[in-house]
C-alpha cells in the first residue's frame, strides 16, 4: 500500500452541520398583511445588524448550530490511538494502531503499527484496544517510522482534536500547538467538579477529566465503548470531534 492510498479518505459522510436553505422572495406577490393593515405604513424597517453584531450573535449560538465555512472544516482532524503493553508486566505503552478522521468523518489513515523487536509485546490488551498478534505481523502492519511521518504530514497545520491527546503524542513522539489543540479531557466545561473534602482546601482542588465514553452519552446521546467489547479508534476519535 503506497502513502498516497494510506491519506486518502476512504468514505465520505454528510457534512455535520445542517444548512437550513434560505427563503425565497418572489417579486410580483404583495404582502396582504401590511397591504391592509395601515398601521403598518408607520412601522420603521429594522436596522441592519452590524458585522461585529453578528460575530457576537454566532458566537452565542450552541456548538451544534455554528456554521463553519468548508477552508475551517477543512482544518480540523481528531485522532485516537491504541496501545499495547511491553516489558514487565505489559505496563509501559507501545503504539499499535493510529486512526485520524476529518470533519465529515472521513477516515484518513487508520492502521495497525508494527511494535519493536527490540521491546517484545508482552499484553496485547485485546479487551480494551482490540489488538491482537495478528494485527502486528510485518505483511499487515505499518513500520512505526512511515506511520509517525505520515501522522506529522496530516496534523501539519491542522486543529487536532482528541480525548487524552497526551497520551497518544507522548507515545507517537510528537508534539502539536497547543493553541491549535482542542481536547475534550482537559477542556474544563466537560470535566467534573472535584468534590469538597474537609482534609483539602477547596482552593487546591483541581476538577478532573471525565471517560469519553460518558461525555458521548450525555452529550450526544450516543453510546460508545460498550460492555465486553474492545474500543474502536475510529469510533473514539469521531466522537471526540462530534
């Protein structure tokens, strides 16, 4: 499979946002109402609403109601990753599959990734990442190099989204700027309270992250990471962005 096969999408989906057509005025039909109303005549039309008006207007408006042109939908990305357990006990992290998806969740690169021979897999974590030793052999896996380079080339840029970003960069080895990273774990509107303990200071609390798998279900009433069965990139990094 050649890098260029590997970038482009392979689906498309309708755009997230729904654009409501605008209304159509006909010319020759009167309007009855202020024809025969003529308290009407002493109305004054309405002033137009000035640009800085309609910026603070849109930026009132719900998430799911702001419109976004096609160049800013063209800059977002969400990315998940998956990892297995190496050296003792499986504990540290390996890569071993990357999923990145635009804004209309088109998948633009989702592969497993091979895992050094040098640092043996010794947990596959096939309950939570869904890897499983076939997923890493050399005729199906990425070699970590092409798929960290290819990761670079897509987030170049970009506005990346996720859920627990840093984790999967530290792992990727990369980095990404923070005024160009959107991640629901840490943005404080989603993140719960900490609670009031007698033997902490409530001025050194500090709120914590919530599981996306709770942020999907009451946010978007959508269920994800269902019981006994192993997570999806794909899925995780699509709700992220939604």
């Amino acid at each position: 499979m050649t890098e260029e096969e590997i970038i482009k999408p392979k689906k498309q989906s309708q755009v997230r946002n729904d654009f409501s057509p605008s209304k159509t005025k006909f010319k020759g039909v009167k309007n009855n109402a202020t024809s025969k109303n003529p308290k009407n005549k002493n109305k004054k039309s309405p002033k137009k609403k000035s640009k800085k008006q309609k910026q603070k207007q849109q930026q009132n408006k719900p998430a799911e109601q702001q419109q976004l042109t096609l160049e800013e939908q063209g800059r977002y990305v969400a990315l998940d990753c998956e990892f297995v357990g190496v050296g003792p006990g499986g504990y540290e992290h390996a890569l071993a599959r990357v999923s990145l998806v635009d804004w209309n969740n088109a998948v633009l690169l989702d592969t497993h990734v091979r895992v050094s021979e040098s640092t043996p897999v010794t947990d596959y974590r096939t309950f939570v990442s869904g890897v499983r030793e076939e997923h890493l052999l050399p005729d199906v896996a990425m070699e970590s190099e092409k798929c960290i380079a290819i990761v670079k080339k897509l987030l170049q840029g970009r506005i990346l989204v996720g859920h627990g970003l840093k984790n999967d960069l530290t792992v990727l080895g990369i980095t990404h700027p923070w005024y160009n990273t959107r991640d629901t774990a840490t943005y404080e509107p989603f993140m719960k309270k900490a609670k009031k303990n007698d033997s902490i200071s409530t001025s050194t609390t500090l709120p914590r992250s919530r599981k996306l798998k709770d942020l999907a279900l009451t946010k978007l009433d959508r269920v994800i990471q269902k019981e006994g069965e192993s997570h999806c990139s794909i899925e995780d990094s699509i709700a992220a962005l939604d």
